[in-house]
C-alpha cells in the first residue's frame, strides 16, 4: 500500500526559525540538492548514498546537525475516495 507522510523539521538551536514540512522526496531531494554540500565540510559520497537510501540513516543526519524530525500526517490510499 503507498502512503505518504509529511514531516515537520524543526531547527532545535534556533528557536525563532519556522518548521518546515516536507514529503519524505522532497526533504531527501531538499538535503542531497541544498544542504549537504553546505553543511558538510568533507563531503562523502557512501554518506550521500546512505541518504539516498536509508530513511533512518538520513533522520539521524538530520539529528546530528541540530534538527528535530516528527510525523505529522500519514496518507494511504484508503485515505482517498474510490470513483
């Protein structure tokens, strides 16, 4: 069954930055395109691939640079009406 959820990211040492919410593409395409190389001072690529792939690997990424990920909203295809 697909679903998708949507994730509120807050930035835990800065308390008057807004939350951003992403679908888990879109906050992987966020970090890999916009973040990584930013914030990484030594990019590597297994480190790249592992975000690519593991959403748990990518969550705790995102842990260790100061950000607090939470599900707010799941959506499945019951969810949807049926025509």
């Amino acid at each position: 069954m697909n679903r998708i959820s949507i994730y509120k990211i807050t930035d835990l040492d800065d308390s008057d930055s807004d939350a951003m919410y992403y679908t888990l593409k879109g906050l992987r395409e966020q970090i890999l395109n916009e973040w990584y190389e930013v914030w990484e001072n030594m990019p590597i690529e297994e480190t790249k691939e592992k975000i690519r792939t593991d959403d748990e690997f990518m969550f705790d990424w995102l842990s260790g640079w100061g950000y607090d990920v939470e599900t707010i909203l799941e959506i499945t295809e019951d969810d949807f009406p049926k025509s």
